[in-house]
C-alpha cells in the first residue's frame, strides 16, 4: 500500500505527528495513528482533486508481547523505528514521551489522506 502510493520510495518515519496510540486485549493488540511528513510527489488522482495535502496511515502490531509507555503529551511530534529480529519491536519517541513495544507481527491497517489546515 505504501510503496504503491510513494512509488518504491518508502516515506521516513520522522518528525511524524502521533494522533493516537490505542491498546487493546484483542490479539492482544498496539495501534498506532499518525501523519506522515512527507505528501507523496505522485499522490493518487482522488487525492490531488479534493485538494488534500497529508497522509495518514495506522499501524497495527499484533500478537503484543510487552509494552512501555513513559511520559505523555497532548501534541506529540516524534519519530517511529520499527525493527524486526524475529519479534517486530517499535519504538516511539517524542521529547514528552517514548513508547517502547514487542509484538508478533506489523502491518499498514488504514491510509488515507485528508486538508491539514486551512
């Protein structure tokens, strides 16, 4: 999904704005919703139409084996590192606040795009 739409040309994971990270007993299970920096040059037709000028995208972990929250904060800008060595392991980070979490496997839930600001 990502690669289609930013043409091979995975997008950093930096500076991204955290919307929401939600835990759940299901799986058990980490989500993650954030925007992305960067639009993609050749955004989707029905993007470019409707004017829209961010992309959204929510990860989801499952399988969750452990997870640490440190620290909170209402507008957190920071950046998300996702490695994998047998378990996929994500870390979250902000100066407000750092997410540290251990699961079975990751995969792109949602993305979207929608007008950031006026």
């Amino acid at each position: 999904m990502i690669d289609s739409i930013y043409r091979g040309s995975p997008p950093r994971l930096e500076g991204v704005n955290i919307h929401e990270v939600v835990l759940s007993r299901e799986g058990p299970s980490l989500r993650v919703r954030f925007d992305l920096q960067e639009y993609p040059a050749q955004a989707p037709r029905k993007w470019q139409l409707q004017g829209f000028n961010t992309v959204q995208v929510q990860l989801h972990f499952g399988g969750l084996r452990s997870v640490e929250i440190d620290g909170f904060s209402v507008q957190p800008v920071g950046d998300i590192d996702i490695s994998k060595d047998g378990m996929v392991e994500v870390v979250i980070s902000s100066r407000e606040t750092r997410i540290r979490a251990v699961a079975d496997n990751v995969y792109v839930e949602k993305m979207n795009a929608y007008m950031d600001g006026p």
